[in-house]
DNA sequence: CCAAAAGTGTTAGTGATACACCCATGT
DNA sequence: ACATGGGTGTATCACTAACACTTTTGG
C-alpha cells in the first residue's frame, strides 16, 4: 500500500476528576519507563490494532492505576458518555518516541470510590489537585488543562454531575461540588432554584442527619445518563 | 520499540459548509480509486508522517477540490478556528484497507468564493445539498451528520457566521444564513436586536440597493476571529 | 439556649418572545 | 400609487441576581 511508511502510534490517555477532601483531584501515575522516566503523567498508552478506543481507555487506566471492579463498573460509564468529547493532541513534535497521536479522555467519579483506590496502590497511581499538579511527561499539562475546560463546560451544560456524587446526596453536597468544579461560590437560594428548574433531580424520602442541625433532605437523579440540557442552547427564536 | 505492529493510518476528512442558492451545501469528491470507487466522499486523507493535522487537511482539501488560492486563504482562517473541535472516528472497522483513524474537520466559507470554484474542477468535486446527499463512502454520513450538529451550535454559541458572509452584508442576508444553517425561521425583529446586543458586529454607513425597496445597511463583523460568545456558558450564579 | 447548617421568598433587572406598522425605493 | 423588502417599538413573560430570616437538630 503506497502509504505504508505513513503509520502513527495511537494513545489515549484519560484525566480522571474527583472530589477529595473538598479539592478536585486527578489520577497521575509515575512513569516506570523512558520516556520522562518518573516524571508523572496521565494514566494511558498505546492502543492495539484491534481495540477500540473505550477498550484501551479502560484497559490502560486499570493497569496503570490499578483500580478494582468498583471503579471499573463507573468507567464502563464514563465511556458512554465522552465518546461525545473525544479530544485528539497531535503535534508533530510532541512525543520523542516518533509519531504519537493521542486521543483524551474525561472520567468524573465521586470521593467515596476514591478512598477505596487511594490505598491500594498509591506507589504508583496518586491523586494530585488540580491547582498543585507536579512536572508533567509529554503535553500532559496541556491536555488536562482542555479536560478541566470542558469539565467546567460540561457541569453546567449537562447532568453529568450525576458522577461526581453517590446516589443520593443532599443539596449542599451538590453545590460543593460544583463550588468546588468550577472555583466559585454559590448562593444556595438560587443553586437550589434553578437545579430544581432544571429538573434533573428527584427528592428521595429520605434525610441525613449529621451533627448538630437540621437533617438535609437527600436527592438524586432522575436519570444516569448523559443528558444534554439543550433548552439553554437553542437561543435563537 | 515493544508496539512496534501497533501502527495506524491516521487521516484528515474536511466537511466544508457553505450556503448556495438558499441552501446549506457541502463538498463531495467522487473516488478514483478503491475501497469505494466511484462512490462520493469528503475531501481528505492520508497524514504525512511529518506534517500537522492542519497542514494535510490544507494539502488534501487543495489536491482532492483543486480550490484556488482565495479559498485556501479562506481555509487558513478555518483551520484556526476548528483546532478546536476537532473530532475523531476510529472505530475498528472503518475502513477496509486497515484500521485508519480519521480527524474530522469543519469549515466554512462563503457562497461568493464558492462559485469560483464550482466553474474549475466539477467532474471530480461537486456540492451537495444537506438534504439530499447520494450514498457515501466509508462512515462519512456520520462525520458530515457530527459536523452539522457542530455547526448548529457553533453558530449560536460563537461569531463563526463571518465565515459564510462577505466582508459586509445585510441583516437579513445574516438572518437569511442563520435560518439556512438552523432550517428554522426566525422573526427578523427580535433577531436584528439580538445580533446588535451580541455586540459582534459594526455598521457600516454604506447601504446596498437592490430592487424596487429601501436600500439596507451593511454590516460586517467586528472581530474575524474565532470568540466564544462565554456569557451564555458560565449560567451559575 | 446556643451553635450550626438546612431551608425558603421577594424584588428588581435583564433578556426572550410575540406581534404590526411605517419607510425608502423603483416602476 | 403600489409593490417590495428594510427597518423599528412595545408589552408580557421567564429567568437571573441579589439579598436575610426562620427551622431543626445536638450538645
């Protein structure tokens, strides 16, 4: 075939947001091998000639970070939803191997996950808040800066913040959370307005209590599928 | 190197846009040669080795549509812009030649430079009506299908309309393009203030006479870059 | 009764929507 | 004078934004 010299090495690699002790955190693995040899970096790597990409993505992340059945099961998730916003980094320069072309991905998944992970393998696989991220391997830095974006983006545009929390969670939880996404505070009184405008969210029964005050009342969403809120889009009458 | 077999064809695929006649078309190119010959296609292909993403979607929309330098020009300003939507498709079974992966890219130019151009190559690239495209080769359905949801929101959400006008025009030619690309009537009074609380264009103090009515203004854009009208985005208090 | 977070309502302002008439021109 | 498309204004409604007090609980 006339373009056979013409091959590339295809990547994914994944930026995996999470709430933890009230900082939005990211997965970043050390690197054991050269390339930028324990420099840190996305969890990731090559994708075989007969995978797909979601394949790779879940397969990369679990055997670079080492993470359970738990967590596999919400990546299986995440991959419905970023086939959506696949983000591709390809410059010519930009890994010293040869011809690298990557395609990122966006993972969100809730602390509580998390703290199951974090002590199982934290040698290799650490989680690093988004505003103290260590030296990065490769353009690293520039594809979680686009990730972060688009989170932000999407957080507002959509429900998928449906994976950043456990199934039922009050409304304060909710705000933090997207306090904590966007770096912003909130007023309550309207959070709560227009969240229940939207109508993404469904009041449970149910109330928590915790410490000395009035219990919350618990929430959770109507649907865990990626939803686009597209009423805020079609602007034009 | 360990993945050495892992090597992929990388391509670029070009859904160009533009209105004619009242109506959203796209350029198509019959194929030459096998997989799919005879069948019509999106200008692209093959990523040399050593060349930008951007650089071969230039080269190839230029060998495969024989556009003259006005359009490459046009196209310069594209390329810009759509960095930063670029999509991929890399489903296993794509293409029949082996596993090729393609970044899609979306441009658009203006009906004027267009009919330049359908005079100089028409055996080969031809422009199809949204509506009413022949069969295609590959999944390229799906990419122009991908681009034209793009399109939609791009041109609510960003200044990208520039692109399919002249230098100056008037509101109801604009109007005319945003009900073309929306296939949506919109009620002329309410998009005319619409436009001018955007803030993105200027008036000019020429007028355009055409026909037994009152002249109309010309307008053109204030900004020929690519901006992101944010403050529909950021919707949280 | 005190501390702490939960929960809730009003007002003013801004943009969205729906809708109808006059203006400038060529014939 | 009339046909044609250009150009504009107003009233209603919905959402945004700013802001403070009462409720429920544990200690």
């Amino acid at each position: 075939m006339q373009f056979e010299q013409n091959k590339f090495y295809l990547t994914v690699d994944i930026v995996v947001f999470t709430i933890i002790q009230g900082e939005l955190k990211i997965v970043l693995i050390k690197r054991k091998k050269e390339p930028h040899r324990g420099m840190f970096a996305l969890p990731g790597g090559f994708v075989n000639l007969h995978e797909s990409l979601d394949d790779a993505a879940k397969r990369e992340l679990h055997e670079e970070t080492g993470l359970k059945e738990v967590f596999l099961k919400r990546l299986h998730v995440f991959a419905d939803i970023n086939l959506k916003r696949l983000r591709v980094f390809a410059d010519v320069n930009r890994d010293p191997r040869g011809r690298v072309v990557t395609v990122s991905y966006l993972a969100l998944i809730d602390g509580e996950t998390v703290k199951l992970h974090a002590t199982s393998d934290a040698e290799l696989a650490k989680w690093f808040s988004i505003g103290n991220l260590p030296e990065l391997a490769f353009d690293h830095r520039e594809i979680i800066e686009d990730a972060l974006k688009e989170l932000r983006f999407e957080i507002q545009m959509t429900n998928i913040a449906y994976q950043l929390l456990g199934p039922k969670f009050t409304m304060s939880e909710l705000k933090n959370a997207y306090e904590i996404v966007l770096d912003k505070e909130l007023d309550k009184r309207n959070f709560s307005k227009r969240i229940k405008l939207l109508g993404i969210l469904r009041p449970t029964t149910e109330t928590k209590m915790e410490g000395a005050h009035r219990p919350a009342q618990l929430f959770e969403f109507k649907d865990k599928e990626y939803t686009f809120l597209k009423d805020k889009i079609n602007v034009f009458v």
